[in-house]
C-alpha cells in the first residue's frame, strides 16, 4: 500500500469503523469482510460489516456472520441503520469492488460520508474515491490482498483460526480452487500461510461445495439439460433462465453461481454466458478462456466489468431483448473467440 504509515496511523487508534462489499456477495466478498473486522476487532475498533443485499445459505458458517447487517428489498430497517452507522463512521473499508454504483444506496451514503474511505480491491479501473487503496487487479482475490497488507504491516500473528478462515474461503473461491489462470505461486503462498494459522481446507471447501440443496442441483441439471446453447462458430456457450424457471426451481440466492462454468467446461468453447431474469433487471455472467476480454465486452456492452476471463454485466431490456443483443454483438468479437 502507498502511504503505508499514513495508514498504519489511521488504524492506532480505536475508531468507528464500517466495512461494505458488493451486491450478492460471494465468500470473497464476505470471508475478506469478516476477516479484516476480527483483525480490526482485535486492534480496538467499534467494527460493523454491511452488506447491500442477502447472500447464499453456504456462506452462512463464516465466522462472524451473525454480525452481519444485509439491507433487504422489503424491509427499510436495515437501511436506516446503515445509513446510521456510515454517517458516524471514522474509517470505511470497500472491499471486492471498484466503483461505488456496485453497492447501490450504499454507494450515495459512502460517497458523502466524512469518515476516511480506503479501498481494497482486484478489479480492473477502480473508481477514484478512496484516500487509501490496496489494489492489484493481479492478485486472485481481495482476501488475498488483505492478507498482504496484514503482513506489511507486521500484524500476521494477530491471524487466528477465525480470520484465516474468512480468508482462505475467499483465495479458494475466487482462484476456483487453485485450478483458474489467476493462480499464481503467491495465491499458494498465502494459502499455505493461512492453513498454518488455522483455515482447514478440508473443511472449508465441505461446507461452501458440498453443501447443495436438492432445489439447486435439479436446477443445475435442468439447465444443462434444457437450457444450455453453443454456438460453434463462436465457440461460445450461453444459458437462460426466466423468472418463472427460477421460482419452479426455488431458487435462491446463490443457486445460480457457478453455472456460468460449466459452459467453459466444454471442449473448443472459449466464451460461456449466463442470463438470468432478476425481476428488476436481467443479470449476466460472463466466463472465457485465453486472452479473450469479458471486462471488456461486459463494461462496452452490458454496464459491467469485472476480470479478464470472469465479468457481469446487467442490463434493464427484456431477457429476449438481452439474448438478440449478445447474439448481435457476437460477430465483433468472432475473430477474437476463433483464433487459439
């Protein structure tokens, strides 16, 4: 981190301290949240962990969780207390997000908030809004990140079980369990240091993989099944589920991440798409292989971004209307899906 003992100061003394990540956190987003609070707990802080939705059931095991306060849709409580806690916060961490429109009302409240932002983050062009960053779109994960900063600062002893647990959820999940091109020797380093401070793997990778509803897997199965299209001359894979496939499955949060894998699983596929209709708009997950951008097609096309080879998007057409758009901006990019 630039600035390093600016910061160092920042934290030496006890203050009210807000952390916030992104909307339908993943355990990145969630593990790195909760891990930095219990090292920040442990240095004296008043810390509160929000979140500006719910997230999957397979996250909920997470150390501190229970601390957690989601902002839901139908009740407006959540909200004013956020609003409460961002208002009197001294410090705001933003973790696993680069731009302040991905935490929605949050977004507002943060970006006129007196406290002092500091953001830790691996997406590409962040948003330029915090006095301090921790910010590498090389690194696999913000947990990662985080992990790094904890040790520039001298303060791995301070990992117990607990934080290293939040953390190694967080570099597994987001390197696909070490097997995605963003794993590197340092993602193995870190890994290795958490594990030696407490993190089970075993364990860890049990309770978020293996802990599927019935519900999720026939909606996986249906979707391989009925719902996945390739387009060869593309070499892309795409999938589609309405708002009516997804209540006949119960779905709920969560039950659509990873899907959008499975499309790159198949052979000379080098671009899978997921759309889903998420009422207020429809959703997409965009996965690729190689040196093809998805940040690129995602932030040009859908009002994303994200990585490399692992973007969303968004976009308020129909799900119809989505599907015709990607099917219409496909040719621009055959060249670059073709070529090996």
């Amino acid at each position: 981190m630039k600035n390093l003992e600016a910061f160092r100061s920042l934290i030496s003394k006890p203050a009210a301290v807000v952390i916030v990540t992104h909307f339908k956190p993943d355990a990145d987003a969630l593990g790195s949240s909760l891990g930095l609070a219990a090292l920040l707990k442990k240095l004296g802080h008043q810390v509160s962990v929000i979140t500006p939705s719910d997230y999957p059931d397979f996250l909920a095991w997470l150390p501190g969780n229970e601390t957690v306060l989601a902002l839901a849709k139908d009740n407006p409580a959540p909200e004013a207390r956020a609003a409460a806690l961002i208002a009197k916060a001294e410090i705001i961490f933003c973790l696993d997000f680069s731009n302040l429109t991905r935490i929605n009302s949050l977004g507002d409240m943060i970006r006129a908030a007196s406290a002092t932002k500091v953001l830790i983050d691996h997406h590409l062009e962040p948003e330029q809004f915090a006095a301090y960053e921790q910010w590498d779109p090389a690194s696999a994960s913000t947990a990662g990140l985080i992990f790094e900063l904890i040790e520039e600062l001298g303060l791995k002893e301070s990992v117990d079980a607990a934080i290293a647990t939040c953390l190694y959820a967080g570099l597994m999940t987001d390197t696909g369990s070490f097997k995605h091109n963003n794993t590197r020797h340092r993602e193995f380093e870190i890994a290795s240091e958490l594990v030696s401070r407490g993190a089970d793997p075993h364990t860890i990778a049990q309770k978020i993989y293996d802990a599927n509803s019935l519900e999720r897997l026939r909606l996986t199965g249906y979707v391989l099944s009925e719902k996945l299209v390739v387009l060869p001359q593309y070499r892309t894979a795409y999938m589609m589920l309405s708002q009516e496939e997804l209540k006949k499955f119960g779905a709920q949060t969560g039950d659509t991440e990873g899907l959008v894998n499975y499309g790159l699983s198949i052979k000379n596929v080098k671009l899978s798409v997921l759309m889903y209709d998420r009422k207020e708009e429809i959703k997409l997950s965009f996965r690729s292989l190689g040196n093809f951008s998805v940040n690129e097609l995602a932030r040009k096309h859908f009002e994303g971004g994200g990585h490399r080879n692992a973007a969303g998007g968004s976009t308020k057409l129909t799900l119809t209307q989505t599907l015709n758009k990607l099917l219409e901006i496909l040719p621009l990019y055959q060249q670059q899906l073709v070529q090996d």
